[in-house]
C-alpha cells in the first residue's frame, strides 16, 4: 500500500512526463523562474492551530467552560 507522498510523487513524475515537450509549459516554467529571481512571487505562510487548540475550543464552546 503506497503512502500519500509516494502517490503524489507518482503523480508529479507522470505530469513532468507528459509536458516535457510541451512548449507553452516550459515558456510558463521560465516565466515563473524569472518572476522569482525578480523577487515576484512568495511562498504562502500557512498558521494551523495546534491539534491541542482545536481540541480545547471545541470542548469550551460545548461545555461553555473557559479554558
């Protein structure tokens, strides 16, 4: 049984296949590569509360205790 990850990098691999001689992807593929040299493009930042802070503002607002 392949894991999530391994799916995904299945998954990656096949599409780099199928657009390795796709011409409008590699344009997009330096497009993108310019914009980051330029300084143009940004990873996004992600904040999830903790497992525990979920745990704990679900039971307070059933419980209606403040915690």
């Amino acid at each position: 049984m392949k894991s999530i990850a391994d799916k995904l990098k299945d998954t990656v691999k096949l599409e780099e296949k199928k657009n390795a001689n796709d011409k409008n992807f590699k344009e997009f593929e330096q497009l993108i590569s310019q914009m980051d040299k330029l300084g143009y493009t940004q990873k996004p930042n992600y904040t999830f509360p903790l497992v525990d802070t979920i745990g704990k503002t679900t039971y307070s607002t059933l419980n209606k205790h403040s915690v």
